[in-house]
C-alpha cells in the first residue's frame, strides 16, 4: 500500500538545475525551494512558471549564469505516492527575476522565470516552405519534423484542402498562424496547448470539449460561506475565493460584429463575392442548444435574443437583427488550383457558405469569455501526471443562496452551471498547492433549484 502524507499537499522527488555545459554535474535544488507557481494557458502550447529558491552557496555566480541554463522538476500529489503519475517537465531559464539578500546577507533568495523546454528549441529553429491538407495535420507534422513532439488531436476539422507557404516563421509561430484554419462544420474553433499533466500537446476543438461530461459530476465544486465555517466537512471541493472580473461586455462583442453583421468574402482571381449575413442567435447559439454544446447541465445560454431597444431609427428589433457593420475579407482564389491538385489557399474556401464557419469561431471565442470567473480549490485533482486533467475539461461550479427561515440552501443560477477550464495558476507555498481556475461558459442554469 502506498504511504499518504497528510502533512503534505504534494512532495518534490528531483529539482535540478543543468548549466550549459552538458558534460556537468546538475546541481540539486530539491532542498532549496521555497515555493514556484506553474501556468497552463489554452492558448499557449507551452507552460511557464516562477521558481523560488534559497541560494546558499552562491549558486549562480559559480555557474556563470547567462540565461541559456535549465531547470527540470519533478513533483507528485502527496495522496498518489507509487502510482506512477508523478509530473516532470523541463523549462528553458528564461530570466532570473530577482535576488535579493536575506539572513543578514548571508544567503540570497532567487526568482527564477521559466519556460517549457520545446519553445527555446523552437525559436532555434525556421520554417520556411509549403504544407498541403488539413491544418491539423500539418501542425502534427511540424511539431514532429521540427521539435519531435508528440501532438494528440481530438475532433475533425473541415479544412482539409489547404495548401500554404509558411513565412518564415519558427515552429510553435507556424502552428498559431495556422490554429485560426482549424475549424470543425458546426464553427467550432481549435485550441492548440500544453499541459501539466500529459508529455504531448493537445489540439481539440471547442465543440467536442462541450460535448463531454464535467470531470467532477459527484463532487461539484461549491462556495457557500456557511459550508466553509462548517468544521465537519471537508474542503476537498470548497471554492476558497472566486473573482467575476470584466464580464459581460456585449457591446464589445457587437462592436466586432459578432452579434449582427454580414460579411463579404471576396475572390481577387474571379471577382466575386460572396456575402454571409450572420446572426449570432439563429446562426450559433440555436444550432449549439440543439446538440447539448452549451454545456452538460447548463440550458439557458449567454445572449437574450429578445434583447431589444425601441429608439428611432432602431425600429425595436433585436440586438441580433441588426447589420452595425460590414467586414470584407480578401482571397487570391484557386492560387493553388492547377495539374499538382485542387488546393484552396490560406483564405480561401471551397465551399462558399461555409465562410459562416469563420465568423462563428469568433463569435463563439467571445462569448465563451464573456462571463469569466476564477476560483480558487486545494490542487489534489490536478497533481496527476498520467493525462491532461486541467485545460479544455469540464468542470461543475455551485454557488449557494443564504438559507432563508430555515429552508434548503438554494443554488445562484446565475453564477452556477458547467464551466470549462482556460487557464490555471497552480500555487505551491510551503506544504500547501492550490489552484486558481480561470473558467468560461457559453451558458448557465435556466432554473432555480434546491442544492443536493
């Protein structure tokens, strides 16, 4: 049976420090850390992190620290010791951001900031030259021809006829030059990301991550003042702190034309166009209720199609009905047509109406960040280094009305639904790791409910 600590949230095996000189001993830091925080972002396909350590030996001036030296950690959850799910990643010493003396000079307290490994192999390295057929392939063969990382790809983009020069770009900027192509038939963009449990990339589409079920169905993550001043239960799934911050900006979203808008896409070549008129209720957010992909629990999404305001010259329609602006988009037009293959070109589509998928990937990015929240939670989910159990995964957030005479707490249908996971801040102080989850949604609960 494996050992549980109970004193500890999590326990570091291995922290070395590798100078540049590869034929030399790493330097051992396991004991020297005082806390490091690790970020994971859905739109980055790297992590970064901040290591703090206790320099007691004048570490860096020994090294001759000049920025190209690396850091690899490895840590597990106190609760899964012998499991064999501990995490280790590499990071690239990106810079050192402070030192400062402690102990009465003695000793010196160093911030490190790091990046993961494959982005300084990256910036090494050029991509300059044509790849052909689905976007996603082509990133899966770019991030194996060029870096040898693995890439797990999770749903079917439509875009699979592309033919495209990469302008001279280094491997991780020709993936994200390309990221915006990858598009599933409903609009649902791709996320291209790293995560703190899996080796490999991810890159999965929006649509199929709102498709699967929330990861935390019997233990909800609540927030409840009066659950957390209760002493017999346990705070395994107590929301710590949250923070609603820049939310629902829908006059931004209309500013961009991604409520009520037509688009023009036009051909150079032909001299044709093609005009969409898009409207964000008929045109993604009815279709998205249709197929569940508002989320598990959630059925009430985040735009009021009756959202009118009677003005002159408005003429009382809803906010969708409107046409504020005009977007054009301009395309060679069958450049890559000729006896090699029928190839459509970087903004080019081979199928006229779906052009709408375009619009509806950015209109579906907006909102999904229009209702924002971050919460804080102990970080035992997410210490598990045998899959990705953080970015892109569902998870199931209640917050609870105070009890009124008595009555069963009742769930905020507002602030309550199913949330999907857009960054993390994983915090590591002392023995203690917590979590801040930055969250977002394209819907919440439609009715009011007692909490059980």
């Amino acid at each position: 049976m494996p050992q549980i600590n109970n004193t500890r949230d999590y326990i570091i095996t291995s922290a070395l420090y590798k100078e540049r000189d590869t034929n030399s001993t790493p330097i051992d830091l396991q004991n020297m850390i005082v806390q490091f925080v690790i970020y994971e972002h859905i739109f980055k396909p790297y992590l970064t992190a901040k290591f703090m350590f206790m320099d007691q030996h004048d570490i860096l001036g020994t090294a001759d620290h000049q920025g190209g030296e690396t850091f690899e950690i490895e840590f597990e959850n106190s609760e899964e010791v012998g499991q064999g799910r501990k995490i280790r990643k590499e990071f690239l010493i990106d810079k050192i951001e402070s030192v400062h003396k402690v102990n009465n000079d003695k000793d010196e307290m160093v911030t490190m900031h790091c990046t993961e490994i494959h982005a300084l192999h990256s910036s090494l390295l050029n991509v300059n030259r044509t790849y052909f057929g689905s976007v996603t392939g082509m990133i899966r063969r770019i991030m194996d021809n060029y870096l040898k990382v693995n890439v797990k790809v999770d749903g079917t983009n439509i875009n699979n006829d592309l033919k495209v020069l990469i302008p001279n770009l280094n491997p991780l900027e020709a993936c994200m030059f390309l990221l915006p192509r990858a598009l599933t038939l409903e609009g649902m963009p791709f996320y291209f990301y790293s995560t703190l449990g899996a080796e490999n990339l991810v890159l999965k589409d929006l649509g199929t991550m709102l498709e699967e079920d929330v990861v935390n169905r019997r233990n909800p993550y609540i927030y409840s003042k009066a659950l957390l001043s209760d002493d017999t239960r346990s705070d395994d799934y107590s929301i710590e702190d949250f923070e609603f911050d820049g939310t629902e900006d829908l006059l931004g979203i209309i500013r961009k034309g991604l409520v009520g808008s037509r688009f023009i896409f036009h051909s150079l070549l032909t001299g044709v166009s093609d005009g969409i008129e898009f409207d964000v209720d008929n045109d993604m957010f009815q279709p998205l209720k249709k197929f569940n992909k508002i989320g598990v629990r959630n059925n009430r999404y985040n735009y009021a199609p009756d959202y009118k305001y009677d003005a002159p010259l408005l003429g009382n329609k809803a906010f969708n009905q409107h046409r504020p602006r005009t977007i054009t988009e301009i395309s060679a037009g069958a450049a890559f047509r000729n006896y090699e293959g029928d190839f459509s070109d970087f903004n080019e589509h081979s199928n006229p109406t779906l052009h709408k998928s375009k619009i509806i990937s950015q209109s579906v990015n907006n909102f999904i960040a229009k209702s924002p929240l971050s919460i804080t939670v102990k970080s035992r989910e997410f210490l598990k280094g045998d899959d990705n159990h953080t970015l892109g995964r569902s998870l199931r957030i209640q917050f609870l009305d105070s009890k009124i005479d008595g009555e069963a707490p009742m769930l905020d249908r507002k602030k309550s639904g199913d949330y999907l996971i857009f960054a993390t801040q994983h915090m590591f102080t002392g023995n203690r790791a917590r979590t801040r989850l930055l969250l977002g949604r394209l819907g919440h609960l439609g009715v009011q409910t007692a909490a059980g």
